[in-house]
C-alpha cells in the first residue's frame, strides 16, 4: 500500500561470503565467486550476463519505506513537441528510431527509418 507522504530509500546490502549463487549459470557464478569485493556493475564489465546482474543486483539492494514530506521538483518547464522541418542535407546518416508498439528505440539509416516512419506513422516515429 502507498501513502501520500510516504519516501523510499535505496541501501545497497553489505556483500556477505554466504551468497546463494547456485541460481546462477556456471559462467556467472565463476565471476561472482572470483571477484567477491566488486561492485554488480563493475561484475557487469568482467562479462556478467544481464539476467545475473540484474539478480545480483535484488540481492544486494534493500528498499527501506519512511514516512516523511514528499520531495518536490525544484521548478517546471513546460517544453514545446512541435515538429520541426529539417532539410535533407542537414540530416545526419544514422537517426533513432522509436518503436511506439514496443518502446524500443534503434539506431537505422536515415532514409530507412524515414521510410518506415512513413509507412507505418501508427507503429514508428523518428527521434532525434
């Protein structure tokens, strides 16, 4: 249950030598266990998979609920979504590609992307 004036805190857990890592695959238990003082994201860089970094990372962050003034932003802008025409020769070779379905956004080519933004406005839109 959520209360209006309720703040959560992350604490990242002390590593403790007991770790269960017979969850993980073999290759990511290997790094886990070779590299016990590391960081999950220092892991992450030595080839720990996503699936174990994210399951390294549950077991090492703790979530703590406090019941005090809610944090408000400094200041809001408002920000214009206007389209703006750019001129093909301004346009860069490669631009993002948002798909609206999936929420993906991929790096494509520009005219590849435009023809796909195009065809399917529903599905695709360019992102700069």
């Amino acid at each position: 249950m959520l209360f209006k004036n309720t703040l959560y805190i992350c604490v990242t857990k002390p590593k403790t030598l007991t770790m269960n890592i017979t969850k993980y695959s073999p290759k990511d238990a290997r790094i886990i266990r070779d590299n016990e003082d590391k960081t999950p994201d220092e892991l992450l860089a030595l080839g720990l998979s996503q699936r174990g970094y994210r399951r390294l990372l549950e077991h090492t962050i703790e979530v703590e609920e406090t019941r005090s003034a809610v944090l408000q932003p400094v200041s809001v802008e408002a920000v214009s979504l206007t389209h703006v025409r750019i001129s093909p020769a301004d346009m860069p070779a490669r631009i993002n590609l948002h798909n609206k379905k999936t929420g993906r956004v991929v790096m494509m080519g520009y005219k590849a992307a435009t023809m796909l933004a195009e065809k399917y406005p529903n599905e695709f839109e360019l992102v700069a």
